[in-house]
C-alpha cells in the first residue's frame, strides 16, 4: 500500500500536535513545518518525534514560516504531499488588536503563499484551512455554513480573507479546498493565554499555593466549546470527502466564560470570589458576544457528534494541570477520557 503524506503548517500547536498524532495512526507520512526559536517550541510533538536517522520514522519537520514563500514554495515542492492543513496562525485574538499586520500577514498572506503555491506546483493536492467561529462575529446565533459574516478583530478578518481565498482557488482552479469553521476547542494543550488554560491552570496552581489571585477580562461572553481531538478527526475527514465543500464543527451548545469558572472552581472545591479579579486590560476593543454552532450539516455529512461537552472538558483539563502542578486529579476527568474513549490514538497529557 502506497503511504499517503500529509503537510501539517502549525504543527507544533494545539491542533497540529493531535493531528499529527492522529494521522501517525492513519498510516501516514507526516510533514510538519516549525518555525526557528531560541529556546524549544516543540513540547507538544515531543512524544511522537524520533530521531532522523532511525528507520522507518514517519514524522519529518521542516523550518519555515507562513511569511515566507520561497521556503513554503520548497517544502510543498520537495515534499509533494498529498493532503496540506494549514493551521499555522498568529491566533489569539486579543493579540491581534497589538499585532494587526502581523497575525494579517501570517493568517491572510500566508494562505495566500500556500494557495498559490499549491496551484503552481500543479499537483493534485487536498487542501484544508483552518477557519473559524470568531469570522462570525456579531452574527445571530446559532451560526451555520449559510450565516453571514460579521467579524470583529483583525484576526477574524484575517481568517474570514483565508476563508473565501480558499473557496475561491477551489471555484477558479477547480481545487480540493475545505474551509473547517470550528467553533472554539480546548484540551490540556492549549495555548496557556487562551482563556479556559489560563482558568484550569490558575485552579491547579491556587490549589497548590502558588498563586493568589485569577485575573480575568469579559466573564459574561459565551462560547461553545469542545474537545480539541474530536475537532482534528473531522478535519481530516473534510478531506475524504468526494467532494471539496466547507463545514461548521461545534457543539451546539453555549456557556459563559463566569459559567467555566465556576465549574472549574466547583470541581476542585474552591470558592472563587476569594480568588477571581476582573483587570480591564483583557478586554477586547471590540468582543464577540456569543458564539453556538448549528451543526446539523457537518453531524449529517460527516457524523460528527461531539462526546464531550462543557462539564466534561473542564474536568478533564483540571485534572491534567493538576497532574502537572504536582496534585493529586480529582479523578472525574480521567475517567471520562478511560469510559469515552477506550481506543484512544492520542496520549493523555
Ligand atoms: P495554536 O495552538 O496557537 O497553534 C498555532 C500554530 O501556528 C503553532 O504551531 C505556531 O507555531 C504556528 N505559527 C504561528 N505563527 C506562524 C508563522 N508565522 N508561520 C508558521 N507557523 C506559525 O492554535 P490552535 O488552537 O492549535 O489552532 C490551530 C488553527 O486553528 C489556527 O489557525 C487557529 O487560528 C485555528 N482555529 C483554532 C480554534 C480553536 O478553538 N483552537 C478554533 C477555530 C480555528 P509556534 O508553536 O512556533 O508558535
Ligand atoms: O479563550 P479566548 O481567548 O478565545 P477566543 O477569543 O474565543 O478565540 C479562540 O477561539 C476562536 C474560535 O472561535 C479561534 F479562532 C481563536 O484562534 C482562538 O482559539 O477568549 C474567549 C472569551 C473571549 O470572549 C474573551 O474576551 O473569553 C473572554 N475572556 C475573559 N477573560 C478572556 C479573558 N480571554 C482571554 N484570553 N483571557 C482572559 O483573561
């Protein structure tokens, strides 16, 4: 059987690192593009990364960045994938308030550079871009494929460019290109700023005594938040698919970010008005209120149907940064994750 390749961009991240596990289990030859740091940015990967010169290793990093074409250029030429994800982004949000041409370079630009240089190099390849829920903005909930677009940070503009680049290389050059707009996913590898880390492992580390205090910015905005190995599943089912189309993936549920708190606190047995303090600067000049997926197409399409839901992820994020704080987990978390999955492909952090 021939071994297909993939092309991971972003692959040191939340997602890249589950997706590259999950293909590493399909079989696959996995290419991931990282970028130069002076201390190591490869913690997520770790685990699945061998050394070069042993036989057989199926992971093989590249550096480059979305910033620079020649180099995205080679790699999509030398390594002639047969699927790309590009997930590689500048993503937070706040952030993107600071840094606008930036996160607009490396999220717009950059699926630019990749497009292009997929169309170039004339090769038949599987194309999936990471879009997502933020491009809906200040739409009405639920969000579906067919809601229009209101977004509100120069990220969600710079995704919702990406987006419709994407269906345009599909429509103009008859390309296999999936946009995934996923609605926000979460998992003990996310990236610490983003707001449940930030939530899970503050409870882990006031419950270990080494911090006072929780600040926090907007606790009234909702979100509908899922588990991020579910999500990086279905981005490769996208591409499966017989024919190239875009699907929202989410849970269709939402919560607040004061609901996630107290969960959170609750779970440990904590009593947050001792520790939780609002400091203005994590406001966003311009906030999405609410975020639900409608995701009936993708659940009808794709089977998509999420087995954790808002309770379940808080506990199963708690439990690993309690893990990594040095505690005891409350346990619930875990045997969420032993019950549900029994098969698991991905290690548990
Ligand atoms: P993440 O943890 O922040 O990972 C982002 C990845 O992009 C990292 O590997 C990062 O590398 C890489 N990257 C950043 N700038 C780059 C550049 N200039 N060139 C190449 N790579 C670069 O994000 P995530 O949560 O896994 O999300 C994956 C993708 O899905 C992103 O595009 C994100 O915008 C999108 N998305 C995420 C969600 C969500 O809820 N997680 C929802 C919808 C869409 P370093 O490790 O070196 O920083
Ligand atoms: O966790 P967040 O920073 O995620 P946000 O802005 O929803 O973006 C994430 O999900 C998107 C999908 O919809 C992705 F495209 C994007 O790449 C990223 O993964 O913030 C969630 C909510 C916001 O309303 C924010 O204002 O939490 C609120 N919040 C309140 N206090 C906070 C804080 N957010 C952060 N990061 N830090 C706080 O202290």
């Amino acid at each position: 059987m021939v071994t297909k390749k993939a092309l991971i961009t972003g692959i040191t991240g939340q997602d890249g690192s589950y997706l590259a596990e999950f293909l590493l289990s399909k079989g696959y030859e996995v290419h991931g593009i990282i970028r130069r740091a002076s201390t190591f940015n490869t913690s997520r990967i770790d685990h699945i990364y061998s050394d070069p010169h042993e036989e057989g290793v199926r992971l093989k990093l590249h550096y480059g960045d979305l910033s620079d074409a020649e180099t995205i250029n080679n790699i999509v030429y030398n390594v002639r994938p047969d699927e790309i994800y590009n997930l590689g982004a500048q993503s937070h949000v706040r952030v993107s308030f600071d840094v606008p041409e930036y996160t607009t370079n490396v999220v717009a630009t950059g699926t630019t550079r990749l497009l292009e240089s997929i169309r170039r190099s004339g090769n038949h390849i599987r194309f999936y871009q990471a879009s997502s829920s933020e491009m809906f903005g200040s739409a009405s909930p639920p969000q579906s494929e067919g809601t229009p677009f209101a977004p509100r940070s120069p990220y969600a503009c710079s995704k919702l460019y990406a987006y419709w680049l994407t269906k345009n290389y599909r429509e103009g050059y008859n390309m296999f290109a999936c946009n995934g707009i996923l609605f926000n996913h979460e998992s003990p590898r996310r990236g610490e700023t983003f707001v449940t880390r930030k939530i899970t492992r503050a409870v882990a580390a006031i419950a270990a005594k080494k911090q006072e205090h929780l600040y926090l910015g907007n606790l009234k905005a909702r979100r509908d938040w899922g588990y991020a190995p579910e999500y990086v599943e279905v981005m490769w089912k996208m591409l499966q698919q017989e024919r190239a189309d875009d699907f929202v993936i989410g849970t269709g549920e939402t919560h607040s970010v004061e609901e996630f708190v107290d969960e959170v606190f609750d779970y440990v047995g904590l009593k947050k008005d001792r520790y939780v303090r609002i400091d203005p600067k994590y406001f966003r000049p311009t906030e999405v209120e609410v975020l639900i997926a409608d995701p009936l197409k993708s659940k009808e399409a794709l089977g998509f149907e999420p087995r954790i839901k808002f309770r379940e992820l808080a506990h199963i994020m708690v439990d690993a940064d309690m893990r990594a704080a040095g505690l005891e987990p409350v346990g619930e978390g875990d045997r969420i994750l032993e019950q549900r999955f029994p098969r698991r492909w991905w290690a548990v952090d």
